[in-house]
C-alpha cells in the first residue's frame, strides 16, 4: 500500500483533525469546540495513516469506563474520529487501522471497544456488534396529555444557567450511571459537553436553556432545551427540542416531562436518543401521537472475551461453554467456560464439548443485555449445540432495563 501507519505526534494534531473534518464534509467547528475535542482526545491513544507527507487517514480512542449489567464501570476504548480521505478508499486504509487500534486496545488492557457508527455497515467485519439502541420521538402536545403519578407536584421547577449549574447536574449523572447499563462514567471535562452550545448547532432554536428539579432543596432532576419559535396562521406551533432529561426517581421525571410539553407557545416535544424504556412513554395519553423511531446507537466489541464477559452479572445461573469465532482477533478464538450469576461470573478457556457457537460480534451486541441470543439465533447467528443451552443463556445475559448510550462520542 505504501501508507504509514502511526501513533499521532501532538504536533500533527491539527492537520490529523482537518482531515477528519474533511471526511465528514468539511464544514468547520466552532473554535470552542474544535478545542474542547483537542482537550478531550489525547494524541498518544490516536492512529493515523500517512501517504507521503499528506494525512489520508484517522482514529482515535477515549479512555472510558462504560457501566455493564451489575452495575461495574469497565474498561473500555471509545473509538472516535474514524475517517479515510474519499482519495484514499478502497486500498485497505481503515482496516490497517482498525488492526492498529485493536492490537493498541488489547495491549492497554482494556477489554471493550465501542463506538458509534456513522454508517453502521462498516464495523461488523472487525468484530463489533450493535448492542444498544434508542429512541427519538415528536410529540404533539396539542393532542398529548401526562397523567403524572403521586409527589409530581410536590417537585420544585426553577430555570437556571447551564453552566452555573453544572456541578449540580453532573452529581446527579453520576448517580444514575450504575442503574442503566450502556452508560459512560465522565471523567474531567466531559461535562462541558453537556452545555457546548455553538449557535451553528441550534438550527433556528434558542440557546441552550435548563430547569432543575428540586425537592426539600436537593436537586433531583435537570433538563436542558431549546426552543424554536414558530407560528402558522392559526397561531403559535414552536418546538421544544430536548438535550437532557435526566431524573432521580418517577415524581422527578414526571414533572419535567411535564414542563417540557406545557411551554407556552409550542405545540411539539422533539426528543432524541432516549433509553428504550424511558417511563414518559407510560404517561402520555395517546404513544401513537408521539411518532417515536428506534435507531441503532453503541456497537460493542469484546476485545478480551473472557476479562469481559467476567466483569459483569447475569441476573440468572449460567453454566455454559461458548465456541467463539474471531478471525480479526484470533486470541478470542476457541471455547469460553462462563459460570454466573447476580453475583458476579468466571470466565476461562476449556477444552469442554461447547453448548453454543457464535461470532464475537454476536457477544459484542448481547453483551449489555438489550440483544437476546434467542434473536440472534432466530436470524441464525447463534448456533445451540446442546439443548436448553440458548434458553439458560439468554435468559441470563439479559438486562432487566434497557441499555443506553446517554450521548456520543
């Protein structure tokens, strides 16, 4: 092929990014953001290809910790960044990276990858499988009601700047994280992307605004919108486009669901990426005039399968042999021992007859408990080589609530 492929030095950064941004089009960031990127990625855990004296290729991976059923926070490399140069297609360019960062992965000891994928094709031929999905939805407030459950009235709504309260919010996000799995511990300066408002990203609508949610002086829940005004000849017909809603406990969430589909002169809720079981959906009136759309969101790769499948619970007794399948990263390949429970689970190579045969990248999209092995064995992705063994095992890799990416990366 004739292209470099390296670690990132820092003084390549800019030229490594500009290339990125060509990728996906070349409309350029706002200098906030493009410096809170810089601040966010470190160079050292970031790939590039190079043909000559000109970057033709990107990738990069954050240090996270991504919550697993049980509640543990693993390990795990948020790869981000990922472009090829459209002069550069077709010549091997993103799988020689996708080699480099995997075998970097293994070598940092962190046992997942995860992404989010902007053309979910790609990644399935290097082991990863889409393991969470979420909802948008468009509410017509005009025709849709809250029935809203006891203490909702009992909860204090109070306007306040974004970045004032900041604090406040990330503590509450960062009790929430070990209920759900699929979402991401944030370590320094995360948060600030939670308030990055860029008035190119705002599409006509207001800068960011934020209500807490107060009980006896404790905040226990936040949302963060925008709003674009609008008006039709009958009158007043502005969005409210949620980025947030994030809540402690049903009374919580309640109230700013409810605030959110009873401001004044708007006749819509537009939500996206929310959790597949988020409770609203059990107030409204009529779900039917809400237009809600799954999307595929987190893809997951099992970069250890047996440090992965370990660090997390099975909420049901499993004693199962796994024969796995894993050409791009062969140390995966072979038979899995997996004994678990709510308690916690082994995990470790044996040479005993398998019970079930799949691919990593089955595992990858089990893993967070939101895709059955019963479903991936009805498309014939599973294979049951001992009987009941499909049952036990689904039974047990699933999660009692949905997983969920909260935002990307």
């Amino acid at each position: 092929m004739g292209n470099d492929v390296r670690a990132l030095r820092q003084d390549e950064w800019d030229e490594w990014y500009d290339n990125l941004i060509r990728a996906f089009g070349g409309v350029p960031e706002s200098d906030e953001e493009r410096a809170l990127w810089r601040e966010l990625i470190d160079p050292r855990r970031c790939v590039g290809v190079w043909d000559g004296e000109a970057c033709v290729g990107t990738a990069g991976a954050f240090a996270f910790r991504l919550t697993v059923p049980g509640g543990a926070a693993v390990p795990a490399a948020g790869v981000t960044m990922v472009s090829v140069a459209a002069t550069h297609r077709r010549r091997g360019v993103l799988t020689s990276m996708m080699r480099r960062q995997l075998d970097d992965v293994r070598s940092w000891g962190e046992p997942l990858a995860v992404l989010t994928a902007s053309e979910p094709a790609i990644y399935g031929r290097f082991g990863y499988g889409t393991a969470t999905f979420h909802v948008n939805a468009e509410i017509d407030t005009t025709r849709v009601r809250l029935s809203v459950p006891p203490g909702t009235d009992e909860v204090r709504l109070r306007y306040a700047r974004p970045g004032d309260v900041l604090d406040a919010c990330e503590a509450l996000y960062a009790r929430l994280v070990p209920r759900r799995p699929g979402m991401l511990v944030r370590g320094p300066g995360w948060e600030r992307l939670g308030v990055l408002d860029p008035e190119s990203d705002r599409g006509g609508a207001s800068p960011q605004q934020c209500v807490l949610a107060e009980r006896e002086g404790e905040v226990v829940g936040y949302a963060r919108f925008r709003v674009k005004p609008d008006w039709e000849p009958t009158g007043p017909d502005g969005t409210v486009v949620v980025q947030d809603v994030e809540a402690l406990d049903p009374a919580a969430h309640a109230a700013l669901w409810r605030f959110l589909c009873d401001i004044d002169l708007t006749s819509k809720v537009f939500a996206r990426g929310r959790p597949l079981d988020e409770g609203w959906q059990h107030l409204v009136s009529d779900i039917r005039r809400c237009s809600l759309r799954t999307r595929d969101s987190l893809h997951v790769r099992l970069v250890d399968v047996g440090a992965a499948l370990q660090a997390r619970t099975y909420q049901a007794p499993v004693d199962v042999v796994l024969a796995v399948e894993d050409a791009f990263c062969p140390w995966n390949e072979g038979r899995w021992r997996l004994t678990g429970d709510p308690k916690g689970a082994s995990c470790a190579r044996t040479e005993d007859a398998p019970d079930l045969a799949l691919s990593v990248r089955e595992l990858g999209s089990a893993y967070l408990g939101g895709v059955t092995l019963e479903a991936l064995a009805a498309a014939g992705r599973v294979r049951e080589l001992r009987q009941g063994a499909l049952a036990e095992a689904s039974l047990a890799f699933a999660s009692t609530v949905a997983p969920w990416l909260p935002h990307g990366f």
